[in-house]
C-alpha cells in the first residue's frame, strides 16, 4: 500500500473512527509555527479532544517513511472496555490498513534478523492479562517481569 492510499484512506474515513481519547497534543497553529516540524512533516488529520481543542493528530513525513499517530488505530477492532471507542465496520477497517500499512513499510528494510532471535522474542512468547473489567483503559496488557 502506497503512502498515498494510506494518506486518502486515512483522512476519508478518520473523522468517523477517532475515539476521542487524547488529552494532550499540539494544535495545528502551534505545530506551524514550528519551522522545524512543518518542514518534516505535513499534517494528514485533526482531532478535536474532549475539552473541543483541535489537535495534530496524525502526521506523515515529507521526505522519510515515517507516520506518527496521536491516536490508537487498534482500539476499533480490539479494545471493548469503551462506549467511547467506534467499532463501526470503517473503524475496523482503519485499523486492518494501518496495520498492513506498517507491515509494508516495514517490509522495505534490508534489517533481517536471525531466526532464532525473532522466535525468542515474539509477543507469543509471553501471557496477556485481561484487565478489561478493571476499567483502566485497556482490554489486555502484557506484564513483563524486570531481568
């Protein structure tokens, strides 16, 4: 999938599947000024958050492949624990193309571990814990033991 189609898909379908979680971002006013910013990256969506500030919400470099989220594009399709996370069939979609987004993109590096190292350190690996009935946010977290 071309950066292009990512950038269409992404500002077509955004509005009806941003779950309005983000408390802190950088409005797009502020994120022109900054030549620094503006001159990496353009702006591909805006998100209004719960107090009705506009925010930067997803960005796209200009010359690298490099696309920042200030949203959760999995929580549409895997996150259950929020009346205020869209599940819509278009939600979900968002969320299969920004992962098969990645994967392409990720595709393209020359970096090819051993196998044995990828094995070791799959997610697979390691126990989710469902915390979902918690209500702190998320359906499930890994908890990684310090070594």
């Amino acid at each position: 999938m071309g950066m292009l189609r990512f950038a269409k898909l992404i500002i077509a379908y955004y509005s009806d599947i941003n779950s309005f979680l983000q408390q802190w971002g950088i409005s797009p006013e502020r994120f022109q000024q900054n030549k620094d910013l503006c001159s990496f990256f353009k702006i591909l969506t805006t998100s209004t958050d719960s107090h009705n500030k506009v925010y930067v919400s997803t960005v796209q470099a200009n010359s690298y492949p490099v696309t920042a989220f200030q949203w959760h594009p999995e929580k549409n399709a895997f996150e259950w624990g929020s009346s205020m996370i869209p599940h819509s069939e278009d939600a979900v979609q968002v969320t299969q193309y920004v992962a098969n987004f990645f994967v392409s993109e990720a595709r393209k590096s020359l970096n090819r571990p051993a196998a044995r190292n990828v094995l070791d350190n799959l997610i697979y690996n390691y126990s989710p814990t469902y915390c979902g009935k918690a209500g702190k946010g998320y359906d499930e977290v890994y908890i990684f033991a310090k070594m």
